[in-house]
C-alpha cells in the first residue's frame, strides 16, 4: 500500500529546501514507502498505551550552570563565513520579510 | 510595498458594530548571564558575534544544554500567571529557514509547554480589571540579529543585502500566549496595551528580565479578529508582529479594528496574514500569507532530554516568589491611606516607585504625593520628561518637606527651594542657604516691615481698630512683600494685631 505520494516528496523536499529532480522524487516516493510501511507495522504491535518514544534514554533535567564560557574568537567565527563585513555575517538580499 | 492608506471606519463606528478579539503573543529575552542552550555571555551590546559558541553557530556536530537557570526563571513566570507547571515536558525543533536562525530550526517547545492554563488580572487606568486567559508559556531561544544595508529605509524592502549578527541568537525567550480575549469591546486596544504593560511590570518584579522594551526584551505579536456579534463565531485574524511599545500594542489593534472593519463592510473577506506595524504612520501593512508553505515541520529535539520540575522544586520556586506589582500596589495603597483615585493617579504617572522611596526617607505619603503629583509633575510635564527623569531624588524631596515642616521655610519658599535643586544648586539644605531662604523668624526685623507697613496704611489700622478684622491682609500681604515671602505669615499677622490692638 503506498501512502507516501510524489507530490508528497516534493513538498517536503521544497520545505527543507532540497532540490530535487523528477526522477530522485519517483525514487524517493519509493523508498521513503518501504519506511513508513515499516513504522506502520510497529504501530500495529504498539498499543495506544504505550506511550510514543522521543527519547531512548530515562533521563530528565540535564541542566547546565548558569556560567558564562568565552565565545569564539571573531575570526574563528568568521572562518566559515563565504562573505561578511564590519564582523558580521553578509548574506544575500533577502525577499521574504522578517 | 503594500499601501499605507488602506481604507479605514472610523474606530468609534465599527466597535459599534463589530466584536473585536485579541490574541496575544509576549516574547520576553530571560535576564540569564548565558544563553539557553550553550555557555555563550547573553548581555546587551557587545560587539558583533563576539557572543557565541558552536552552538549558538549551529556547526554541525554541537551539542545543546539546557541552561536550568532559564528554567527556573520559566517557572517563575508560570506560577506568577497562574499557570500548571508541567511535570514533564519537552523542547521541539521548530524548522524553517532565514539567516537569523543558524540551525535552520529555532529550539521551541510545541505541544508540551512548560506552563499552561493561567490567568492574570489587568487593571485599565480607570481602575477596571479584566481577568486574560493565558493559554500557554514555554521556553525557546531568539535569533539573531539582521540589519539590512542598502535599502532607503533600512527596512527589508529594497534591501541588497543583509549582515548577520549572532550575539542574541541563542539567548532565552519566553513566549507567553493568551487564550482569545473576549469581550473587550471598544476597550480592545486599551486592554491590549494594559496586558503587555502588566506583563512587563510582573517580568521586573520577578527579576527575570529587565523588561526593557526600547531593547527588544520585551516583543508582542498582536492578533486581531473582528466578527459582528459576541456570539458569532470567530472572525479570520490577522497577526501584527512585533509591536514593541506599550503605545504602538495600543495603536497596532485600533488600526487593525478600523481596517478589518472596511474589508467587511466591503463584502470581503479579511486576509489571515502576518502584518507589520509602522511607528511612523500608526498603520499596519501585510507581510507574508499564511499558507501551507509555512509547515514547520515540529518535531521533538533528540539532543535535550526532557524537562521534569519535581514538584518540590515547583513549590520552592513558588514560595520565593517576590511580591507580584498588583499586591504591591494594594499594599502600598493600604499604608499610604490613599483613596483609589489618587492611588490610580500616582500609579498612572508613574510615581509609584518614587512616592514609596520619598516616603522611605521620612517624609509623609501625603506629602510625597503632593510634591510628585503636584509641582514636579507640573515640571516634568513642561521639560515633556518623566517623573524618574526629574533632577531630584526622592531623598531631597524628603529633607525639603522635613524643612517645611520644622517651619525653617514656607511653601512658597519651598518652591523656589525646589527650583534651586533642580537647577543643581544642591541639596534642600545647601539651596536654603546659598539662596538665603530661611523664614525670617526674627521679631525685631519682622516688627520693622510691621510697623512700615502700617504707617503706609493708616486707613486699614482705623478699621481694623474699629474691630474689622477683613483687610488685616493688606497689612500683612504687604509685610510678606517687604520679607520677600519669607516671613512666617502666621507670625505676621500675631505681630500685625498686637500692634494695632496692643
């Protein structure tokens, strides 16, 4: 049974903004099928009180002091950066809004 | 650029006939030394991305910590609300993309807030209180900073390009969102105000953030729907984003009330989209539609584990909970002995914190308040400066009554004392004697101006010698004259009759 349609994949592939060609999408729709049809089988063995799984480990509260650490020096921070000024990152004009 | 001049009812009209609902979001920047996720300094103002980690970077590889300081201060905010503090819940990676969030998603939390299901009562200037709903608090990181160069206006529109600034990126937010606010009415916008204002207020007095809003600690996102009666059911909303003053909130809703209005009356349907506020025209202008491209595909963050407050450290949190601005106030207002009246006059301007400091050095709360709402209110209304900006301290405003009342000046004396300290001439005492202010209590130079004044006014001593007592202020006008209005008037007028009558 296929749930998972082209349309589908192209949709997500444009949200996360990875571009796609048409014959990638078909293959994807394919493989990300195979996927879903195999949680789809957990979920029949996994009744509703079994409570969905975020996190592998039984751990809460993971907490970090509140204790400043030096920042990265400017030029290390700038060291990946294709363009930048006055310190700053440059990035392309930009057409959405805020 | 969308236009500016859309058309507009008049405010008064389309309250009339429409029911406005609001929906608040508050974004408020946590008072935290570090971010929230990583060890990176979260102060204001310091030099472009010199505040920053992998994580605040988003380099592929870095791991996030939970800062437990920001969570505590979370919980503050919740129980100050009225909130459920969960007993469990988790952060969400909410994914989109603009060159402010260098993650590419921003670290929110989706359908486990820490905090839900609160109230908080806000009180208009009129001293009518309406109870907000607050649907939801929890914890997130703002994004950086962009500044756009080569557009005319700064403004994104005609942009060419954008310089990227990650000091605030990372730093703690707390969104806190309102369930829709009914029944307003033609209030709306004054509600919408007094809220975030209130917000503000309880942020300070909880000391988890300074709140300070021309910094952006403080950001709302206003939602406006109009539908043509309370019971009808919700109209389509429109989303205002960051309105940052407690004026523009105020102004963004009326204009938004005015403008749906027209769409309505119009036949058509008002557009759900997010819509900037212009400080400079008091107008808002649409910015992107919502859409289904606007997935922000959530899903739960796999690097930070859950949080879980026990409920021991809820209730240790709760029981260090500072007094909260409204309790205070009442508190306050039971001490002063002021009506409600007064007490909503001098909360108003913002005499507040001053009165209680006056009052703190010594000096009576009805004097406080006279001297706050009396002629330093009038000073500070004609220097157009607020009452905190006024040159003075609440300590000299204590020495300068304390002068009044052990009689070594007048109340006209004391304003030209207080004119003194406001030109920086000192202290109450320092102008006092600089300026040679003090009531003349000396008789002997008292008796001369006396009997100067009534050999000036023979006529005025018959009557009041025949046993007319009325124009004895003409001698004594006259006296207060001579001493420069330094003289004790009362003392005057004891001199003025035993000689004449003497």
């Amino acid at each position: 049974m296929s749930t998972i349609s082209r349309d589908e994949v192209a949709r997500v592939a444009a949200l996360a903004r990875i571009d796609l060609r048409p014959d990638e999408v078909d293959r994807l729709a394919g493989e990300l099928d195979v996927i879903v049809d195999a949680i789809a089988r957990v979920s029949e063995v996994a009744t509703p009180d079994v409570p969905a799984t975020s996190h592998p480990l039984p751990m809460t509260n993971v907490f970090r002091e509140d204790v400043p650490v030096p920042g990265l020096p400017v030029d290390d921070v700038m060291a990946g950066a294709p363009a930048s000024e006055d310190g700053r990152f440059l990035v392309p004009q930009i057409l959405g809004e805020e | 650029m969308t236009t500016l001049t859309a058309d507009l009812v008049d405010y008064a009209d389309a309250v009339r006939r429409y029911d406005p609902v609001l929906g608040i979001e508050v974004h408020v920047e946590l008072g935290t030394r570090t971010k929230m996720f990583d060890g990176a300094e979260a102060s204001f103002g310091a030099d472009p991305n010199t505040q920053t980690t992998p994580v605040s970077l988003g380099l592929p590889g870095a791991l996030p910590v939970v800062n437990g300081k920001a969570v505590e201060y979370a919980i503050r905010i919740g129980l100050a609300l009225n909130c459920e503090i969960a007993e469990t819940c988790r952060f969400a990676r909410k994914n989109y993309f603009y060159p402010d969030v260098p993650k590419n998603f921003q670290t929110s939390q989706y359908d486990e807030p820490i905090a839900h299901d609160g109230w908080v009562d806000v009180e208009l200037e009129d001293g009518t209180v309406f109870r907000v709903e607050i649907e939801r608090a929890h914890m997130e990181e703002d994004a950086g900073k962009n500044t756009h160069v080569g557009g005319a206006t700064g403004r994104i529109h005609g942009a060419e390009y954008s310089l990227v600034d990650y000091n605030r990126a990372g730093i703690p937010l707390v969104e806190i969102v309102t369930r829709p606010i009914e029944g307003a009415g033609e209030r709306a916008p004054e509600v919408a105000r007094a809220y975030v204002q209130t917000l503000r207020d309880i942020f300070r007095a909880l000391e988890v953030s300074e709140a300070r809003m021309e910094r952006g600690n403080v950001r709302a996102d206003v939602n406006v729907s109009l539908r043509p009666s309370p019971d009808a059911p919700l109209g389509t909303r429109t989303e205002t984003k960051n309105v940052n003053s407690f004026r523009s909130v105020e102004r963004a809703v009326r204009y938004e009330i005015s403008r749906q209005a027209a769409v309505l009356d119009a036949g058509a349907a008002v557009v759900q989209e997010t819509r900037h506020f212009h400080e400079d025209t008091g107008s808002t202008s649409s910015g992107r539609v919502k859409s289904d491209a606007e997935d922000y595909r959530y899903f739960p963050e796999p690097d930070l584990v859950p949080v879980a407050p026990s409920r021991e450290w809820v209730e240790e949190i709760r029981a260090a909970l500072p007094e909260l601005p409204a309790a205070r106030r009442r508190r306050l207002q039971g001490e002063w002995g002021y009506a409600d009246a007064e007490m909503r006059d001098v909360v108003n301007a913002g005499a507040l914190d001053l009165i209680e400091a006056t009052v703190a050095a010594g000096a009576s709360p009805a004097a406080a308040r006279k001297w706050w709402m009396g002629e330093l209110a009038r000073h500070a209304k004609q220097a157009e400066i607020s009452l905190e900006e006024v040159a003075i301290t609440p300590a000299q405003i204590a020495q300068l009554q304390s002068l009044v009342d052990a009689g070594r000046i007048n109340d006209k004396l004391a304003r030209q004392v207080l004119e003194g300290v406001l030109a920086g001439e000192g202290d109450p005492e320092q102008v006092v004697v600089a300026r040679g202010l003090e009531v003349v209590s000396d008789d002997g130079a008292l008796l001369a101006a006396v009997d100067e004044a009534l050999a000036a006014q023979p006529d005025v001593v018959e009557k009041v010698r025949g046993g007319n007592l009325g124009p004895v202020g003409a001698i004594i006008g006259a006296v207060m004259k001579a001493t420069k209005g330094q003289a004790d008037a009362k003392r005057v007028r004891e001199l003025v009759l035993e000689r004449i009558q003497g």
